[in-house]
C-alpha cells in the first residue's frame, strides 16, 4: 500500500470489480505494468482475480484490508 499506483486501485475496485483493462484506464503505464501491481496486491491478500473466459477480473477482499487496519491501530 505504501504505492500510489496501488492505493488508487484498492480504491478503484472499492467501488466495483474491474477488469485489468478498466483499472489500466486512469494510468500512463502499460498493461504488463498494471498486472505486475495486480500481482503485488493479490500476494498481500488485498484482491481476488477470477476468469471469465479471457477476461480476469480483481475484486477487493475486504477481510484483508479489516486485518490490515487491526494491525495500523496498534501503532496508533
């Protein structure tokens, strides 16, 4: 998280699932960039990626994000 790439897209499928095309969209990177922070947030346990066909699909995985603020409020 400690990425502004990545924030603005926890923040973006936040909202909605979005296809690694839709969170691309905002930004002036490549697609092979844009996977590689999917990637990032997957390993941390921030998002789900599922398949339809050929299109992948993030969607935000809350009880990461619970764990995740658990753990900030500690050093609050």
């Amino acid at each position: 998280m400690a990425d502004p790439t990545r924030r603005e897209k926890v923040h973006l499928i936040a909202s909605n699932d979005r296809t690694v095309s839709e969170l691309a969209a905002p930004f002036d990177m490549s697609l092979a960039a844009i996977s590689k922070h999917i990637k990032v947030l997957e390993r941390a346990g921030l998002l789900n990626k599922t398949t339809k066909g050929r299109t992948n699909i993030s969607r935000l995985n809350p009880d990461s994000l619970s764990s995740a603020i658990e753990w900030l409020r500690f050093y609050e």
